[in-house]
C-alpha cells in the first residue's frame, strides 16, 4: 500500500510535523530522506531495508577498524572509518556518525595516542551494540 493511502497521522512527514523526529523510527526518518518508492515497495519499506543492510555489515566494517587499530595503521583506520561516517550520516544514525567523528578527529595528524583510539573504538562499538539491539527489536543499552 502506498504511503498516500496510509491514515494521515501514521504517514512519516506528518508525523514529524505534527510531533517530531523523536516520534519516528529510524527507517521513517531514513524514508522522509529518500522520498519515494519504488516499485511495489514504499519508501518507508525501502527505507527499513537499506538500514537492515546497513546494521547488518556493521561488524564487518567494525572488525577491519579493530584491524587496523591493533596495527596501529593510523591512516587507514581514518579511512574507514571516514566512508562509515558517511554511510551513517546517510542512514541517520546521529550517536554513531558522532562517536565515529571523534575516532576520526584522534586519528589525524601528528601523535596519535593508542589507549585513546582504543577507548573512542569501544565508543564506536558500544553505538553498533545499540543498533544491532534496536534492529533486532531489543530495548536498547543507555
């Protein structure tokens, strides 16, 4: 069913006018951003399913961090976890995208300190623990 068929109050623009983006999930923020459909799906539909592929390769991506951490390979490190930043920019993920912007700030330039990268990547992973309970329909940790 399209979203234009939905009731009024349950469609995601409307209801982020009406009470605001605490009101929606992440997948009806994600939906807002992305517009439209496509065929046969909705944009909310669309939406859950690009976060559901986004949460899933989380630790993946988050286990080639603890790689390069553990090499200390400083640049690389930045690197992925630049292109995670934007992939949580994207999706809407506002804790991560900021926990992964402070990994990235402490992995620039001269003397970067390992016991502080080791405490913004368990920051980093704490936020991918919470997505993947929020995913999987558990109460997330505080």
């Amino acid at each position: 069913m399209a979203i234009t068929d939905w009731p009024a109050d349950e469609r995601p623009r409307e209801k982020l006018l009406q009470r605001g983006p605490a009101a929606l999930s992440d997948a009806e923020l994600l939906a807002i951003f992305l517009r439209t459909g496509i065929v046969g799906k909705t944009a909310v539909d669309l939406a859950r399913e690009l976060f559901a592929a986004f949460v899933e390769d989380l630790p993946a991506q988050f286990e080639e961090m603890r790689r390069l951490q553990q090499q200390q390979q400083w640049e690389e490190l930045l690197e992925t976890a630049h292109r995670l930043h934007g992939s949580a920019a994207y999706c809407g993920v506002p804790a991560l995208k900021d926990a992964i912007r402070k990994l990235e700030a402490a992995t620039k330039g001269i003397g970067t300190d390992p016991a502080e990268i080791a405490d913004l990547m368990d920051a980093v992973s704490a936020q991918i623990d919470r997505l993947n309970d929020l995913e999987q329909g558990a109460a997330p940790a505080p």
